[in-house]
C-alpha cells in the first residue's frame, strides 16, 4: 500500500508520540522533528508507510538514547491480555463457532496499537468484535486452506495483541510458525515479548530480521523470506503488515482492525470495521 499525503501529519504526530515516552528532553524532541521535517522531501508517496515509520523509529532512538521507548507498555499490555485468557479461552470454547469466535478476538486484541492509538479500550474492542459483523469476511477460504494446510506462517503484529493470536493459534490445531520483529519498534512484538505471552508453547517464534513497523520484504532476512516463498497458508496481523504485503504476490489472509481512515478507504471499509480479508488464495 502507498503512503498518502494525509499520512504525512500522522508521521510527525508518531515522532512527537515515541519521543514524549523516550525522552522528557525538548531540545532532543525538537531536534527530532526537525530531522524528520529535513527528511520529508526524501520521503516518496510511492513507499509503504511502515517504510518511513522505520525511519522515524530509528531517528527516535538515536536522538532520544532510548533503544526501547516502550517497553514497558508492551510489558503492561501484555499482562492485562493475559489477565483476560482465561475467560476469553471460555467464550471461545462455548461458542458456535470456535474458529471463527477466535479470529474475531485477534482481531480485536489488534486494537492494542501505540502508533495509531494513545489510548485504547481492549474490553470494548473485544465486545464490538464479537457482536459486530465483518466488513470483509473470506472465512470459508480460510476455513478450506486451514483443512489443507500441514503449517501456518503466522506474521504477528504487536505486543499484548500476541496473547490475542496465542487463542486462535490454539484453536487452529495445526504447527505454526509465529513471526516477530528483529528489534524493537513501538509496540510491535519481539520475540522477547512473544515468550511473555506464550507464544513458545503453542508455536515456534522466529524473526522476520526487520526493524521496520511491517513486513518490508527487502528489510527482512533471507530465512522469513524463504518461509513465505513456500508457505502454503500465511496469516498477517495488523496494519503496518497489511501496508507492506498487500500489494505483494503471495496468498495471504490479513486479519486487521481498520484503525486509520486511509487503510479503511484502501480495503472499501469503513473506519473502525474488523476484516478477515485474503489475497490470492486461488479459492
């Protein structure tokens, strides 16, 4: 997916967010933004968003001296997902339909987003996607390539949320391969952070080898790229993935909640909306 002009605000809008957790020094803040500002003219609209958003990130750490701005709201997010497993585990199990009941609250754990949100509400995330309909719903070709599948590539997305994911990967019966970020970037999920959810006893953990807050293809290591070139069912969580693979020509199914009004307008969606969307299934 392209960036957009309207894009270019909320760029700023991340730098000043990040910095404020990183650092209480406004010159450094300052500075920040004013590298970012000299920068913009380099930034094409052609790229994917999540390809500035490594560079914002970068520039946060290196002005800021903060490797990790937030790790401890990962942390924390963490922690309150797994405070909600147990119950969550219990709806799940007493539905209608499994499956589907586990996918809509990854979905909604997806809403667990520092570079969209300052805050969230993941309680009433959850209630909205149990009750709400999608607006894209490819649930039967998810349900067919699950049937046919030997493994799961499973691109996660971001910290807390991966507790969300640990349901569904539990509900799917199938060895999946769990994918985090190489270094921290926002909230997205290390493989740090994917132990402290569970991940590691329902899956195995890898590293994409990207640094970016998406799967950019040519910032990741060559191992995740052989892994997607022969994956037969690849599930990619969130936005910042959705902004750099959906343009790509792999067979994906995207689970997302629409967060922000350009990625709604590129799906046909309408902000707020839950999506279970695949791409070149060939079902």
């Amino acid at each position: 997916m392209k960036s957009y002009l309207e894009c270019i605000p909320c760029f700023f809008e991340q730098a000043l967010r990040a910095g404020r957790i990183a650092t209480d020094d406004e010159q450094a803040l300052k500075r920040l933004l004013d590298e970012l500002g000299k920068k913009l003219h380099q930034i094409s609209l052609d790229s994917t968003p999540p390809e500035t958003g490594r560079l914002i990130y970068r520039m946060v750490r290196e002005i800021t001296g903060n490797p990790d701005p937030y790790r401890d709201l990962k942390r924390q997010s963490t922690r309150e997902a797994l405070a909600l497993y147990p119950s969550l585990k219990k709806t799940i199990e007493k539905s209608d339909d499994s499956l589907l009941t586990a996918i809509r609250i990854a979905i909604a754990g997806n809403v667990i987003d520092f570079g969209v949100n300052a805050s969230f509400d993941i309680e009433t995330s959850i209630a909205e996607a149990l009750a709400g309909d999608f607006a894209i719903c490819d649930y039967s070709a998810f349900e067919t390539r699950l049937a046919e599948t030997e493994e799961i590539l499973y691109i996660g997305d971001n910290a807390g949320e991966t507790v969300f994911d640990r349901l569904l990967i539990e509900q799917m019966k199938k060895p999946v391969i769990y994918v985090v970020r190489e270094e921290p970037v926002i909230n997205d999920a290390t493989i740090e952070d994917a132990i402290q959810a569970g991940i590691d006893q329902v899956a195995t953990i890898v590293s994409s080898g990207t640094d970016a807050p998406g799967t950019i293809l040519h910032t990741c290591n060559s191992e995740f790229r052989e892994m997607l070139d022969h994956s037969a069912f690849t599930i990619s969580k969130g936005q910042g993935n959705y902004e750099a693979l959906s343009n790509e020509n792999y067979s994906i199914f995207f689970l997302l909640k629409a967060k922000c009004g350009i990625i709604a307008n590129d799906l046909g969606v309408t902000q707020g909306d839950i999506v279970l969307k695949g791409i070149n299934t060939g079902i």
